[in-house]
C-alpha cells in the first residue's frame, strides 16, 4: 500500500508540476488514477524522489504550512536530515563586500557543517562554492525543474553539488521557473535550515522573505 502511495503522489507531482494546491486538490477529491500509468510512473523521470509518507521526509519540512509532497532529487539524500545545517543566501548582484563576507564566512564555519542556498546568481552560488573548496557538503533547493539548469551559467556548479552534495527540487523534470517558484522555494530552504545567514539583501527581497 505504502509503495502504491508513493507512486500515486510522484504521478500527481509529475502531472501538475509540483504545484502543491492542485496536488493537494486531486488527493483531496480522490481523483482517478490509472493503474498502468501508475505501475511506469518512475520511468518519466530520471533522478530520485522522496515523498512526505516516507520515513527519511525531514520532520522539518512537515512543519511548515504547505509541505511537498514530493522532493525530486540527485546526490546524497541523507545529507538533507543530518544536524548543523547553515543557509547562506544574499543578492543575486552582490557587492565585492559581499563577496568577500560570504567567503570569509562560509570558510570559517566548522567543516561538518552543512551549507544550503538556492543556487542563483550572486551569494547563492559563491556560498556553494566556497563551500565545496572548503570540503563542506552542500544543498542547493532549486526553483526551477531537478533537470532544469538555471541560471545556465551554474551549470558547472550544478554537476559538482550533483556528484558530491544534493540538489532537490518539488518540481519534476525540465520545468521553467517562474517569478513566484523562487519565493515558494524559500519555504523549504527556510525549513531545513538550523540558521540562516544573511550576506546582503534588499529590504523587499526573496531573501528578506526567506
């Protein structure tokens, strides 16, 4: 039953794109699924998942108002429950200052600590580099698709924090992102952090809404 359930919510993860309200409305409503489609569900994507039923789900993330219900993923899943999580997240035009403070402080912080970000332009992804050049493992929560590199010039970072950290997402494949995706997104970076650092920010910003 367990394994039937998981495949029904990658199945309405997949056909509405990770949008947790109209997922939340075909569960709700009991909307038919087809159970051949069901039985091949997993060959229409190529990385990993995990979904809220399952017992490695972080406790976090279910603490927060609308939590996925699936999390698409590539890399170690076991990093996403482990203690000394840190979120470093800043402007995507940072500022030199900000640069060097992001460096300085992501490569003070002790070497079991585990950096997450968002893995945009700017602080996102000099926190997840320093982190990396420090031997620190590292989360990037994706806005866009798990396939969906954005922006493409991170696409070298992307196949790094792929390989040796993890990269997740609530939404399935190639999706695009959108404007909106990324302040929903911040939720779960949010969630499964002990701490967030703040490096720069505007005052009305996805970082101040972090």
């Amino acid at each position: 039953m367990g394994d039937i359930m998981r495949k029904i919510l990658l199945h309405f993860a997949i056909k509405y794109n990770g949008d947790y309200y109209k997922i939340y409305q075909a569960l709700k409503e009991k909307e038919i699924v087809n159970k051949n489609e069901i039985e091949n569900i997993e060959n229409k994507i190529d990385c990993k998942y995990i979904t809220i039923i399952d017992k490695d789900y972080p406790e976090s993330l279910k603490q927060i108002a609308n939590p996925p219900f699936v999390l698409f993923y590539y890399g170690d899943i076991s990093l996403i429950n482990k203690p000394d999580k840190i979120s470093v997240i800043g402007k995507r035009e940072n500022s030199n200052y900000g640069k060097v403070m992001c460096n300085k402080i992501v490569s003070e912080l002790n070497n079991q600590t585990i950096v997450i970000s968002g893995l945009a332009k700017g602080i996102d992804c000099i926190a997840h580099e320093c982190a990396i050049k420090t031997n620190k493992k590292t989360i990037a929560v994706l806005a866009s698709g798990i396939d969906y590199v954005y922006p493409q010039c991170n696409y070298k970072l992307y196949e790094l924090i792929k390989t040796n950290g993890l990269l997740i997402s609530e939404y399935p494949n190639k999706q695009m992102p959108i404007k909106q995706s990324f302040l929903i997104r911040n939720r779960i970076i949010a969630a499964l952090s002990h701490s967030i650092i703040v490096i720069e920010a505007n005052y009305k910003s996805g970082t101040m809404n972090t």
